[in-house]
C-alpha cells in the first residue's frame, strides 16, 4: 500500500477481504507499506479503509538475508518464494546453472518474474510482513558468489552462519565442478540430500531462525 496516510484498498485486496476472509464492516485490519511501515484501520462500507492507530516502522533486519536458488521446472519456483516469503528472508534471487532444465529467457523470463512477485506479495499479506522481500532479476551465478557473506550450500560445508548471509543453492543435477570452483565457501544444510527448492526453504529458515536467536551458531 503506497500511502499509509489514507490508506486505499485497491480491487483484489478489496475482493480477498470480502469474499476469501468474509470481513465485515467494523473489523480490524492492518495495512502496510511493504518497506517496514504499517498501521492499523477498521474495514468502513464497500471497502473503505478507516485509520485507528498511528503508522508503526519496524527496523529492516539485521543483517538481511538471501537466498539464491537456481531455476526448476514446474511449479517450484513458486513454491520456493511463497515460503521463503513466510519464513522472513529478505532477498530471494534466481539463477541459471548449467545443469537447470528450465530455462527463461526473454519474455518468458519477464512473466515468470513478475508471478514470483505476486506470489511473494501474497504470501507476505498471508503471513502479516510489513517489509516485502526482493526477488531480483535473474542473475548469473558468478556476480552472485562475488557478493560478501555469499556461500554455495553443499554437504561438505560448514554448519551456516550469519557471516555468511547468502547461501546460493544448486539445481536438481547439482553444481558442475566449474561452478562449485567459483564459490569462496560452503554451507551444510544438514545430512541428507534435499530436492532444490526444499534446500532453498531450509536455507532461508536456518538463516532466519539465527538472526532471531531462535538458533544457536554451532
């Protein structure tokens, strides 16, 4: 929401509130502005927003925390982004490996991104966050290793740190030994072999999940 001054629904919030949540006028609501601001407002008649409280700014995390996952077939991306949206990470990144069977290019590329962002967009109205997560451009792989704290997540890795607050993980084959030749470290996710995008959540939960002191650093 772009302006949480006067705040206005625009058609599909409106829609989910009256027809999926079946609110009715009188009933609270939190409205945020994807950069850290939100408010509280109570839903008016036909869908008008009335404030009830001052604007809250909540803090960006410290440090912010990305994963990078290399593109899959199917639905997985999707997947992928909605749940690292609900876990709390702060930049997701896409990226063409070598051995990835998808492959976006172009337009296709272009569509495929922007559904990423709305699935990122819906899944932080479903688990309440007031700061949207980035999902960037594809990337190639190389920049992405380059960046501090970056890590490829491997078996022979080091347990993850926040350190290293990037973990770029493989596609379905793997990393080819080039590609694996880039990355300056490796973090272990844990002792068995993960499918990509569920190494991807666990990437972002374990990162998460020691920023908030849920978890300890070994």
């Amino acid at each position: 929401m772009a302006d949480l001054g006067d705040p206005v629904l625009d058609d599909d919030d409106r829609h989910h509130l009256a027809r999926v949540l079946r609110l009715r006028p009188g009933e609270v609501v939190t409205v945020a502005d994807g950069r850290g601001g939100w408010r509280r407002c109570l839903l008016g008649p036909g869908g008008r927003l009335d404030t009830d409280g001052e604007v809250v700014h909540e803090p960006p995390p410290d440090p912010p925390v990305t994963v990078a996952f290399a593109l899959t077939k199917g639905e997985r991306p999707e997947l992928a982004v909605q749940k690292l949206t609900e876990l709390g990470v702060d930049r997701i990144v896409p990226f063409p490996a070598s051995r990835s069977v998808a492959v976006w290019e172009g337009e296709r590329a272009l569509r495929h991104l922007a559904r990423l962002r709305r699935v990122a967009r819906e899944a932080a109205v479903q688990s309440r966050r007031a700061r949207l997560p980035e999902v960037a451009d594809l990337s190639p792989l190389a920049p992405l290793l380059e960046e501090p704290g970056a890590a490829i997540a491997d078996p022979a890795g080091r347990p993850p740190s926040l350190a290293r607050p990037t973990i770029v993980v493989g596609p379905e084959g793997g990393f080819t030994d080039e590609e694996r030749s880039l990355a300056r470290d490796l973090v272990r996710l844990g002792p068995n072999v993960l499918r990509a995008e569920t190494a991807a959540m666990a990437a972002g939960a374990l990162l998460v999940a020691l920023r908030e002191g849920v978890a300890r650093p070994l």
